[in-house]
C-alpha cells in the first residue's frame, strides 16, 4: 500500500469521524438549534479542530447534574432564610397582594414585570433601597473601600474579574487588614478569569483569616459557565452590584482602553439581603456550604430610601434564563422609550424581534455599544445585528470616549435594569450573573440623563455609513454574525 493510499485512509476516516462527532452534537446535546447549527459549521469545514474547539467551548459535559444539585440547594436556602426571617412576615404578604393586583406598589403598566420576576426567579420585592449610582470605577471604590474600612463583622466579596495589579492589590491589602482585626471576609472569584493570579498574592489574607474562594477551577473542558457577577456586601446592610470588576482598567488606567465608562449601584435597604442571599448560594457551592444561615447575616436595615427593587440572577443553575425574561418584558411593555447600553450585543432571536417589534411601533428604542471593543469576533456580530435594526428605526450609537462596558436598559423613565447581565446569549444562558430591576422614576430618569450624556459622546451607526460599508467589513460580519451563537 502506497503513501497516497494510507493518507487517503485516513483523510475519509476523519471525514467519517468528524460526521459522526457532528451528529452527537445534534442528537445528544439539547442546546438552541442556532448554537447547533453554528458548531455544525465549524465541525463540518474545519474537521478535527473544530470538535477540539467544540470539546473546550461548547460541550455542555456534567452542566446538568453539577447545576441541578447547586439549583436545588439554593432553593432550599431561599426557603429556609424566609422561614429564618420573620421580619419578613408582613413584606411576603404584601408582596403577594401586590402580585394579585389588590395594592398598587408600581405603575399599573408594569405590574406585569414585576409579578414575572418575583414568581419565577425567586426574588423578594423590596421597597425602602436606597441606591447610589456610579457611572466610572474611581468613585466607586473610593465608597468601598471607605465601607470595608468601616465594617464591623463580615464583608463578602464575588466578583469575575480580580487582577494582581494596583487595585487588585489595595483591595487585598484592606481585606486583610480587616481580617487581621477579626472580622470575617470572604473572597470569591471565577477560576477563568482569574487562572493567572500568583497565590502569594493572598499568602497575607490568608495568614490574618481571610478566606479565599475560586468558581470552577479551569479545566480544558470547563471554559463555559462562568460566574460573571460582581457583588460586594458589608455587614449585610450595604450591597454593591454592577459592571465594574476589580483591576485598574476598570479606573479608566489602562491606555487600551482609555477612560472606562461603567455602571454600579450602592444599595442599603432589603434588596441587601437578596445579593447576600446570593453570594452565600455562591459561596456554599464552591466551599462546601461552610456558610450556615444565621440573623447576623441578615440585620435590620438602616435604609432611609423607597426605591422598590429585586435582585434577580440567572444562569446555568436556574430553571428560566430570568434576567433575559426580564429583559423581554420590560422591551414587551414599553410603551415611549427603550434605551440600552451593552459592551456585547448579541441577542437571541426572541430579544432581537422585541426590539425591531418595539421600534416598528415607534417606540424611541436607542443602543449604545464601544467603538472601542475588546472582542472584536463579538464586536462585528454586534455591528450586523445593529444593521438589521437600522431599518426598523432603532437609534444606534458607537461610543468613543473609551470603553463603555455598562450593562443597563431604562423603560419609560421608570424602570431600571442595572447589573452584570450583556445584551448576549452568553449572559443569557452561559454564565452566572445578577441584575438589580428598580422601579423608581427618579432613579431612572437620573440614569438615563447620563444614557443622554453617552450618546454626545457617541457616534451615530447611520444608516447612510451603514451602507457604505467595505467588502472586507461585510465579510467579518457575516462570519461573525454565523458563529455569533458560539460567542
């Protein structure tokens, strides 16, 4: 047997393999046919490469049994803290008045979001937050860092993105010294995003008491679900949550990036309790649920707000993608304005119809992305998406002045959505994130006066440059548009 024989062998046994391969991806993995199709594409034209990739990126594995035990648990740690928390007695029933419509609590119009996100993710409605908003990183960590200084018994701490530079380290070092003063602190990451921090980095914290937890330690088939929230709680009685993750790219430092333009919120008030509840869920998972629910995780509050929130998560551990839903009520029942600001857009098909349906009805529907991006495969998926959009109406912008990484949409000046969750199937079904839905008037107007600002700092994604467009642009997009259900 020839060379040439023995290599066409083994070129038709690939082919073989790679069908094969193929087909289990079809007939044994229930993913969104999108995602099917789009792995289908990259297994079919880059044979054996492109299983490797499909192993790495997009094999769900052990997902369901490792998820469904992690859900399970949480639901018995929601039941048991409403048992734990009588103070919440007279709250619950309210919150089942409000639901059956026998109480007003938000505009009628949309009363519909709020019953939705309370029966299906779990969430209490709170009504006496008090919330601060910060649209950069300096400010603040100014606040907390001023608030972890301050704490007296526990500050816990989730975030994805830690990095071992000037701020990563000032973080470290006032955790410590806190640790070193008795109080409890907890720090926990995502094991992806942060594969590279050197242990010598806690060798300190830890020697004072600090406890250290990592999220789904990095293996070669475990890329996927990553836990994307970014929360911090002092005392139980302040709450932070948002965008903003800990490194000094996120304080505008880094010359890549520029001035970075982001959004976090401050919260005192009950919904405290909801992102405390959440780290704990989180915390439990990856540490062997060391944390046992006790009052002095969940104190009497100090609020002097009454700004009606829920904390809403979602991901991999959730029976709904419940912020995505959000998301698809609120633009459902829009009924002036749509404005949202995301890194990352690639929606699904139910969301991008929503908005296309919702701007056709002359809804003000307006989206802000970087000219500035940092994953540029999702930045020209994002463009062809945003084209499509261009002839329904919808007002889009490129923001120029930096990067702007916030993950917000504002309906009708009255409901805000401010959290970790992008505009994109990764958010919606991939990883683990936290959203903050607010139902206050002044809150929301305040935030989209600074959506206002964004955009002079914007430049408008006409329809007229839209069209003018190279062959090589179009190019990118349409590969990037094709493989988007993989990003």
């Amino acid at each position: 047997m020839s060379i040439s024989d023995i290599i066409q062998i083994i070129v038709i046994l690939l082919f073989v393999a790679n069908i094969v391969l193929a087909g289990i991806t079809v007939f044994f993995e229930r993913r969104n046919p999108s995602s099917t199709w789009a792995w289908l594409t990259v297994i079919f034209f880059v044979p054996v490469i492109g299983f490797i990739f499909y192993c790495i990126f997009g094999k769900e594995g052990k997902k369901e049994k490792m998820f469904k035990r992690k859900a399970e648990h949480d639901v018995n740690t929601y039941v048991s803290y409403l048992h734990r928390m009588e103070k919440y007695s007279t709250m619950i029933r309210a919150q089942k008045q409000a639901i059956e419509g026998r109480i007003d609590i938000i505009d009628a119009k949309h009363h519909d979001d709020l019953a939705y996100l309370h029966i299906n993710s779990g969430n209490c409605i709170t009504y006496d937050n008090e919330v601060k908003s910060y649209y950069e990183g300096n400010s603040k960590y100014e606040d907390l860092i001023n608030d972890i200084r301050n704490a007296k018994e526990y500050v816990h701490m989730e975030y994805y993105i830690l990095r071992n530079d000037g701020l990563g380290n000032k973080i470290v070092s006032e955790l410590t010294k806190k640790a070193a003063e008795g109080v409890e602190v907890r720090l926990l990451f995502d094991g992806i995003g942060n594969h590279t921090l050197p242990k010598k980095m806690f060798a300190e914290y830890k020697k004072a008491g600090g406890k250290v937890g990592v999220f789904l330690p990095p293996l070669i088939t475990r890329i996927n679900y990553r836990d994307h929230r970014k929360i911090s709680v002092i005392d139980g009685k302040i709450g932070y949550v948002g965008g903003l993750n800990i490194g000094d790219e996120y304080l505008g430092r880094i010359k890549r990036y520029g001035p970075w333009r982001d959004t976090h919120i401050r919260i005192v008030g009950d919904a405290v309790d909801q992102l405390q509840l959440r780290f704990i869920m989180d915390w439990n998972f990856v540490c062997d649920n060391e944390i046992k629910l006790s009052d002095k995780y969940f104190p009497a509050k100090e609020s002097r707000g009454n700004a009606k929130m829920q904390i809403v998560s979602s991901g991999p551990d959730t029976k709904e993608e419940n912020i995505r839903n959000g998301y698809f009520k609120m633009i459902n029942e829009a009924e002036t304005n749509v404005y949202i600001t995301t890194p990352y857009f690639v929606p699904d098909d139910g969301i991008f119809s929503a908005l296309k349906v919702a701007a056709l009805s002359g809804i003000d529907v307006r989206i802000i992305i970087p000219a500035n991006p940092d994953h540029p495969f999702v930045y020209w998926a994002s463009m062809s998406y945003l084209g499509e959009l261009l002839d329904a109406g919808v007002k889009c912008y490129q923001y120029n002045k930096g990067f702007v990484h916030s993950k917000t949409m504002y309906v009708d000046g009255f409901v805000t959505s401010v959290g970790t969750a992008n505009m994109d199937i990764r958010s919606f079904a991939l990883n683990f994130e936290v959203n903050a839905f607010i139902y206050d008037r002044k809150l929301t107007e305040e935030h989209q006066a600074q959506f206002m600002r964004d955009i002079e700092d914007s430049t408008e994604i006409t329809k007229e440059w839209y069209s003018k467009r190279s062959a090589w642009f179009k190019i990118r997009e349409a590969v990037s548009r094709l493989i988007s259900p993989m990003l």
